[in-house]
C-alpha cells in the first residue's frame, strides 16, 4: 500500500484543540484528522474556510 505524507503548519492553539478533540471521540489525533477529512462535508466546509481565510486576509 502507497502512502502519502500531508505536512500541516499549525497556530500553537490548533494541536490542543485536535488532540481535545481526538481525546473526547475515543481516537487517536491521526484517526481523528483521518475521520474528518474524509467526510462527505469536508469538501463544503473547506472550501468556505478557504473563502473565509481569503477574505480576512484580503486575497482575490
């Protein structure tokens, strides 16, 4: 099986909160990150964080 490595750079606060998060559903952090990557929403949801990133930083 062929794997890819997604290298993420994070604020300081944001791997608390996934680890939190992980934590209350019983799963580890890369189980976690997995799970919600691959949920039928995450397409809608990071397209409007991408959004809200853009327009918050003021890029077209």
């Amino acid at each position: 099986m062929a794997s890819t490595v997604l290298s993420l750079r994070m604020d300081r606060e944001l791997p608390d909160r996934v680890r939190q998060h992980a934590a209350r559903s019983g799963m580890s952090v890369q189980d976690y990150v997995v799970r919600t990557l691959i949920r039928e929403d995450f397409d809608e949801r990071f397209e409007a964080a991408v959004d809200e990133t853009e327009r918050f930083y003021g890029l077209t």
